[in-house]
C-alpha cells in the first residue's frame, strides 16, 4: 500500500490560524487530522470545530458547474457572460457602477487579484469584503494610533502578560486555542489574572478572575473612566508619552468631561463601583498587561473609538511594545487579515498602499501598468447594497460571503440582489441564501483543494495546501477571476502560471519604495521560487531584518515615529436605538457552529451542540414573561422579526437577550437575526452595530410538534409550521416542526409537504394513526428503503432509532411497526451535547454531579472524558456544576 504523508496546511475557521497535518485517505476525504506542533499559532492544540474539519467534507450540496439562470453551462460560456456583462456596464454606466463584493475567507492570492482587476484594470473602488462587518473598527484605531494598519501584539504576549483584559470577545468559543494557551500559560502562574468584559457571563467570563457583565454598548465609558483614572491616579507613564506619543490636546479632558467620577462610570455602565474599582487598580498595577478585543467593541455605530478608547490607555502607560503587553485585535477569519493586507477594502489601495494619496497611487499605477487606478474610496459593505437597491450599482460579483444572512437588514441586500441587472456568485456550495438571486454561479474550489496564503491575527502568514482533487469543475477562485480578466482583454496583466507567481509579485508590491515607510514589508519573501513556495513555513510580518529588527515595535510611520493618542467621546446614538422595546438585543456566536452554517451545519457532531435558533433571556425576565425553557419565541422590534426557541441562563443581564447570527433561510425558517438589524453603521469605519438593537419577545401559540427524518434536504421557506434542520449521522437530516396553526389533515397535508422528496413512481407510502394519543405518522420509500419519516404528536420518537432504520435496505413488515411504535423523545427537551469530542450530553454531566456534588472540572474529564480533549468546553461544565451546586462561581 502506498504510505500517503501528511499535508501542513492551516485550519480554514477562525482568526487563530492554527498549523494542521491532514493525511487525505485517497478517496476525497482525511484519514487523519491533528494540530501541526511546529505551528507557532497552535503549537499542536486544535479544537473542536478544527478536529471535526473531516466531516464537514461533504460533496452533497457543492455546486458541480457554472450555472446560468439555473441552467448547467460550460466554463468558457460563463466567463465569457461574467466578462461581458462587467465591461458593457462600465462602458455604458461608468466604473462606479460595477462592484466585487469579498472575503476574509478567500486566499491572500484570491484577494490580491480581485483587487487588482477592480481598481486596477476597470477602474473601480467598489470591492469591499466582509471584514467590513469584523474588523473595520479595528483598521481605524490602528491607523489613527500607528499611522497604519499594524496589530502590535503576538500570541506569545498572552502567555507573558500578568493580566489579560478579554473586552467584547467570546475567545473561549471563537478562538478557543488562543483561550487555551492563555489557560495553559495561568496554570503555570498562579499570580495571572484574566479580567472578562462581556455583558453576557460567556464560557470566557466563566474563567476569569473577575466579570464585568456591563450593559451592553456603554465600553466607552469604562475605558474613557480607566483613562481618566489612571490621570487622577498619576499612573500615566509621563516619559512613554513624552518619548513616544502624540497626544490630542482633548484627549485626556474629554476622558474627565464624560467619564466623571467613578459612581458615573458605575451608573453607565450598570455596573458596581466595587467592581470597577477591582479592574482599574489591576491594570493600574500591572504593567505587562495585554487587552484583547473583538467583536463586541468593532461591531458598534462607535467601533472606531471604542477601539481608540482601548489603545489611549495603553499608549498613556507605555503598555506596548514590550513582552506581555498591548492592545490585541483578534481577526475573524482565517484571512481577514490577507484581507486587510492586500487591500480588499474600498478604503484602501492595496499592500497598505493608500487610496487618496497621489504618491501611493502612482506607485501602484507604474507597478501594475495601468492608468485605470480610482482616485477615491469606493463604496464600503452596507452603503454597497445601498447602492445595488438604489439601482446605483448594476453588476455585482460575490465571492465567498453570504450577504444575506450575514448583513444587518438582509430584506435591502435582497432587493438589491434582485434589482442589481447581473448577480454573479462564486462559491464551493450550490443552495445559499444569496445564491438564489444570482444570474450566474460559479463554483469554487474551497479548503482542501486549493492552495495559497493566509494571514492570522498575530500578522504571521502560512500557507494553505491542497491535499484533495477539486470537486466536480470547480476552480480556485485566483484562476477564475484571472481567466475573467483575461477575457475582458487585460491577459498581459493577468497571465500567472499559479498562486506563487501571484505572491511573489504581491511581496514584491510591499517592498518597492519602501524604505521603512510602510510596515507591510515581505522583502524577505519578495522572491520565493516555486520550490520555496512550496515549503514556505510561517512567517511574520514585517519581515525585513535589516529595517525591522524582530522582537521590537517598529518605528510608526506618524511625524517623528510618535503615536497617537486620539480624543474620543461618544456621541449620540442612532435613531434605531430609540428604546421604544423592553430589550437589548445582542448577537453573535455559538461553540461549534461557523458563519452561515454552510459548512458546520454538515456536520452530525457540531450541530449537536446548539442544533436550532434560539434567544438567551435571564431567568427573572422570562419568568415575568412565563415563558419557559425550549418554547417558541418571536422577537421582534420595528426592523424585523424572527423565531427562536428560549434558552434560559443566568449567564445572560437582565433586560437583555442575544441570539445567535447562524441560522439562514436554508437551515431554519424565520431564523435569521439580521431582520432585528438596521444597516445603521459607524460612520468612520463603515462597521454595522451587530450587537446592539432594541427588541421585544412573545410566546408563539404551539398547534403541533413535528420530527421529520430525510436523506435529501427541503427547500421549504415560510409556512404554516417553524421548522429548523440539523445534520445527523448516517447521511440524514432532521426537522423539528412546530405548527404555527391547526392542521386540518394531517395525512393530505404531510404528503403534500414531502411532495418534492418523491422520486417519480417508484415512491410509496405508509401512514399510521393513533387518534388516541393524537400521534400521526408517515413514511416515505423507494425500493423499500426509507426515504423520509414525518411524526406528528405530543411525544415523538428517538430519532436515534428512527434514523436507524433508514440504514434497511429493505424494511421488515416489523421494522415497518416499529417506525411508529414506542418511544417519548420529546423535541424541545432534547439534552445540548456539551463535549463535542467525547459527545458527552449536558443531562450526562448533570446526572453525574447530581450523584456527587462535589465533582470538580477536573473529575468530570476524569470520569466522562468532557473536557478533556480541545478543553473547548470547560467553561460550560463548570457553567453546569456552578448552577447545579447551586452556587455561582468565581
Ligand atoms: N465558533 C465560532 N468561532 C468563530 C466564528 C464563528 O462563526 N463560530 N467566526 C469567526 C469570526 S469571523 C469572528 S469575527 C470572530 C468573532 O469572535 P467574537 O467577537 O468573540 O464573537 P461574538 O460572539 O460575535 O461576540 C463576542 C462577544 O461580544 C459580546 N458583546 C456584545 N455586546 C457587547 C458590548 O457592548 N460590550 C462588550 N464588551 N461585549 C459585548 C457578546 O456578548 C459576545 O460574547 O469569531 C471567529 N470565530
Ligand atoms: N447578527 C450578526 N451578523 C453578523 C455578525 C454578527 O456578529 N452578528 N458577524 C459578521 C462577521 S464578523 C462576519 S465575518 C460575517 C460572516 O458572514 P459570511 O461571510 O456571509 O459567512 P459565511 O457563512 O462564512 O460565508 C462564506 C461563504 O463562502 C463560501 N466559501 C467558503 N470557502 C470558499 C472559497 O474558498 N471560495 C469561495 N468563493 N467561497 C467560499 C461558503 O460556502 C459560504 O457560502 O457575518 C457578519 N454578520
Ligand atoms: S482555534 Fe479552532 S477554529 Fe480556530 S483556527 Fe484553531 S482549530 Fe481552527
Ligand atoms: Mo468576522
């Protein structure tokens, strides 16, 4: 047998950019998958969503060929139609009216391209990437602080620092190796404190030392507070400001005017003073401190200077620059930062090069031979689809994002899609939400099959290698938009033989003129051979020995190498804000789900985790509400609404709810969030307020409960009935209905519901009645194989057993009896899988320390096996063991 080697390559989830060896088994899947040890991200650590990346390999739902109106065309036709219908519109609207709308989850060569035939060759700023909705905040405070767009930190400060501040970042969930280095780096030293800023108490905020569940949206008073009291506390590091920061003159008077004194930044917070007192003399006490922020500080209408906000505190005590300190941005994707790297913003030119200076312009212009280059920034994400609704913009390329279940107020983005004269969308998956307005699909290669570069949150770039054949036609995404190009008559700039070529020509970019102006400097990679490409390990940026000395700050592009201290105070909110509902509505992630769910929604083992929508509400508010655990709920606000079950949890502040930005039309209906979001956005960094709205919740009159088992998936939109899908093992999907009315008959309308699994004749089916306990059942077969069950009733079958049927090739006369006979299962009762590693239930762990109370985090891994793998989920056990010793934990 031949003896297939491992391929390193990096994890396609999140920001963290963890190191993998994956051996392909030779058919298309992985025989074997574990952290790469000599990955400087990861160091062999994975987890969970990294370790189950085999399972989500499945070819069920890709997209085969390019599709025209939905019919199968040939590539040349398609390209072709792609190539034509851009040109014509720039010559009869002009540039401005064609836009690429990208991804942090494209290839840093996929991204420099895209860049590089929009602005450079027709002459459009319009290319704008979902980083805009993660991480453009981050980008401004960056660049008013540093001069450019520099994260000035690496994840070994993590495990240096004496205290680190998590603010607005669930990184036990979205970046869970980096949570379990900093874990790790705690154990080895007890004096370590983590401090967790979160209105919510999240599986983080279960680790820390000290939770601040402050009210959502009031960050800016707590840091202008920490500002203000490290002045009054004459902590400010008077020699770091004088040597090395310019400061705004208002800056610190700002601070003061607004933060007043600590009761006022208690009251606006919604906070204790006690509590707030611990946090500042921690920091004030502890220089090697570093503060690491996400999403709930970008995702604000004040992003941008809540951002500012968390860097003035660093720069007004010289905490940067040296091991164990500064302020830490995490990225999303795998390549937001490529993203941000190469420009795919309309705010940038690319390789940090900028759009309105002419110098810049005319650098890019001579090095890519074009005259084309825009002159101005283009139209950043939400004002895009603005655009495309206005009929402004008149061809629009999508690749690897799905708008409309990832923007705020998706009904614009749709009826844009849908006036917009040519929707082309590149992407590995056939069915998406925003797949269904597109005039032409495209289908991509995507993780496995494609090589190139990526770029994590500590700037360290690595490489992404192929180790599975392409599916069926589809391309890298860098070939289809070069082939593109090439038929828009740009082949002279537009000839690479692969990624390499494309890199080298990118780090080249970086390095022309530089002389230490721009800190993106890939000199050291500027002429990678193949070969070298090839086997390319990771490697940081500035990676310029002879300008940037490693293990230094480098010197800030900014008047005499000072940074900046910015002044900033906030201003008054939108108008959507307008607290006309009870709630404040949040939003964000779950453990084991990604995105849009296009890719971990195939998987049985992570959708066991959260496997519906649902909306967390503190016990006290739905008590008062009478809503209980696992009923259906609407949310609702003047925006939208959407359904979801309730999850009740102490971890969540009263008077607020979160849900969940997963569940998109094709996994849920009425499942999407983004209806409750407005597009208002901040006004610098063009970055939506994702996790701040306004909203109320009702019960929602339960008719009837359904389960139904199939092994083809429906596409069902709004009806009488909610249902959301859940992958399951064996191939199969399971619905669980709730009817939104009465069903008038059950057995005409369940057939008429499953009408499209019918595979012409050869179907047949059973129906069973048990009008005592009001149970209905049906069943769908080919050949005397299962196709699809349907169950109605007050109590509904283990699915476990149901589905085991569907493995029959032929079911018994029995087998058939058995499909409709015993078992209980209720759906909404159904027990969360807490370990997705050792699918260990949260009824396990409760059961388990209900037989001895005084089990430890430590003793249910002993005894269970959870937690023991990834770690991901030992915020949660001791969540349960807190609430189930009836205690609340530090
Ligand atoms: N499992 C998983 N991991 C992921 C992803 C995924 O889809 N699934 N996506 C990746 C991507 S693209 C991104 S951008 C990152 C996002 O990573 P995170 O930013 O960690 O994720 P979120 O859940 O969006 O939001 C983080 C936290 O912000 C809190 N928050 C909300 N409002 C406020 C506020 O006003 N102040 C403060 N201080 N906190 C607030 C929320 O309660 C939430 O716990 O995750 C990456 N990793
Ligand atoms: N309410 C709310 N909304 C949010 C957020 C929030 O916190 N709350 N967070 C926002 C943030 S931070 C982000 S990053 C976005 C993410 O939102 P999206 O970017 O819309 O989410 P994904 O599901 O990752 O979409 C990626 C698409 O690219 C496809 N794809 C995967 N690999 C490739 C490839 O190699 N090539 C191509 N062409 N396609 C590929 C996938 O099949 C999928 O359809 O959501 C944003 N929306
Ligand atoms: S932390 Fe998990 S999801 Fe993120 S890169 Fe590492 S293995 Fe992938
Ligand atoms: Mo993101």
């Amino acid at each position: 047998m031949v003896k297939i080697s491992p391929v390193r390559t990096t994890c396609p989830y999140c920001g963290t950019g963890c190191g993998l060896l994956v051996t392909p088994d030779g058919q298309g899947g992985i025989a074997s998958l574990r952290g790469d040890p000599d990955h400087p991200a990861n160091h062999g650590l994975l987890c969970g969503k990294g370790m189950a990346l085999a399972e989500t390999l499945s070819m069920d739902g890709r997209l085969k060929q390019p599709l025209i109106h939905g019919r199968q065309s040939s590539w040349e036709e398609a390209l072709q139609q792609v190539a034509d219908g851009f040109l014509s519109t720039v010559q009869k609207y002009g540039a401005e009216a064609v836009a690429f709308y990208v991804s942090g989850q494209l290839l840093t060569e996929d991204y420099y391209l895209a860049n590089k035939l929009l602005k450079g060759f027709l002459g459009s700023a319009n290319i704008d990437s979902n980083s805009r909705l993660c991480m453009a905040s981050a980008v401004v405070g960056h660049k008013r602080a540093f001069g450019a767009d520099f994260v000035p930190c690496s994840y070994r400060d993590l495990e240096e620092a004496d205290l680190t501040v998590i603010v607005g970042s669930n990184t036990a969930w979205c970046h869970p190796v980096l949570l379990r280095r900093i874990r790790m780096a705690r154990q080895k030293g007890a004096h370590k404190r983590l401090v967790v800023i979160d209105p919510r108490r999240t599986a983080t905020a279960e680790e820390a030392d000290l939770h601040l569940p402050l009210r959502a949206g009031s960050d800016l008073s707590l840091w202008l507070g920490l500002l203000h009291d490290l002045q009054r506390h004459q902590a400010l590091n008077q020699e770091y400001l004088q040597q090395h920061v310019a400061v705004d003159p208002e800056a610190f008077a700002l601070a003061a005017a607004h933060a007043g004194t600590l009761a006022q930044v208690a009251e606006q917070c919604g906070l204790s003073e006690e509590s707030i007192a611990a946090f500042y003399a921690l920091f004030r006490a502890t220089p090697r401190t570093v503060t690491l922020f996400s999403q709930g500080i970008n995702q604000s209408e004040q992003g941008s200077d809540q951002v500012s906000a968390i860097i003035n505190v660093h720069l007004a005590t010289g905490r940067l620059g040296q091991p164990g300190m500064g302020p830490f941005s995490l990225t999303g994707q795998p390549n937001a930062m490529g993203g941000r790297e190469v420009g795919a913003l309309a705010t940038h030119l690319t390789a940090h090069l900028e759009i309105e200076r002419s110098e810049d312009r005319r650098l890019l212009a001579e090095y890519w031979q074009t005259t084309r280059l825009p002159k101005a920034p283009g139209r950043k994400a939400v004002d895009l689809f603005q655009d495309l609704a206005d009929g402004v913009i008149k061809a629009i390329w999508i690749m690897g994002t799905n708008p409309l279940v990832s923007l705020p107020n998706p009904e614009l983005a749709q009826k844009g899609l849908q006036r917009c004269p040519l929707v082309v969308i590149s992407d590995p998956v056939a069915h998406t939400d925003s797949s269904r307005f597109a005039h032409i699909q495209l289908p991509a290669q995507t993780w496995g099959e494609k090589e190139g570069t990526v770029s994590n949150s500590e700037r360290c770039i690595s490489r992404q290698r192929a180790f599975l054949p392409p599916y069926g036609d589809a391309r890298a995404d860098w070939q289809i938009i070069q082939e593109v190009a090439q038929r828009m008559g740009f082949a002279d700039s537009f000839c690479y033989t692969g990624p390499a070529e494309i890199f080298r020509e990118y780090a080249q970019l970086t390095a022309l003129e530089n002389h230490g102006q721009r800190l993106l400097d890939l000199t050291a990679l500027a002429d990678l051979a193949e070969e070298e490409y090839a086997q390319m390990s990771p490697c940081t940026w500035p990676a310029n020995e002879s300008l940037h000395p490693h293990h230094s700050l480098p010197r800030w592009p900014l008047p005499e190498g000072r940074a900046r201290l910015w002044a900033v105070a906030p201003r008054p909110r939108s108008p959507q804000a307008d607290g006309k509902y009870p709630f404040l509505l949040n939003t964000g992630r779950v453990r084991d789900h990604w995105h849009t769910l296009t890719r971990t929604g195939v998987s049985p083992r992570l959708s066991k985790h959260s496997s519906a929508p649902f909306v967390e509400i503190h016990p006290q508010d739905a008590s008062q509400l009478a809503i209980h655990s696992g009923q259906l709920l609407r949310v609702a606000n003047q925006q939208g609404s959407m359904l979801a079950k309730a999850r009740i949890s102490e971890g969540q502040r009263r008077g607020h709810l979160f849900l969940p930005m997963h569940w998109s039309h094709s996994f849920a209906s009425q499942g999407k969030c983004n209806h409750l979001l407005s597009s208002w956005h901040d006004p610098v960094s063009g970055q939506p307020g994702f996790k701040f709205a306004y909203a109320e919740v009702t019960p929602v009159t339960e008719y009837w409960q359904g389960m139904l088992l199939t092994r083809q998936p429906l596409q069902w939109h709004n009806g009488p009935f909610y249902w959301s899908r859940q992958a399951l093992e064996g191939s199969l999907w399971m619905y669980g209905l709730i009817g939104l009315e009465p069903l008038a008959s059950w057995s005409e309308q369940s057939r008429h519901w499953l009408q499209p699994l019918c595979k012409e004749q050869e179907s047949s089916w059973i129906d069973f009645v048990d009008s005592g306990r009001q149970h209905y059942g049906c069943a769908l077969l080919q050949e005397g194989a299962l196709l699809a069950t349907l169950h109605i009733g007050e109590t509904l079958p283990d699915p476990q057993r149901c589905s085991a049927l569907f493995a029959e090739r032929e079911l018994s006369a029995q087998q058939r009896l058995a499909l409709f006979s015993g078992g209980s299962a209720v759906l909404v009762a159904e027990s969360r899988t807490i370990c997705a590693c050792s699918g260990v239930t949260e009824e396990q762990i409760r059961k388990a320390v209900a037989s001895d109370p005084s089990l430890s985090v430590a003793q249910i891994g002993a005894t269970l096996k959870a937690g023991s793998f990834c770690g991901s989920c030992q915020g949660e056990i001791k969540q349960i063991l807190a609430q189930s010793q009836g205690r609340r934990c530090a």
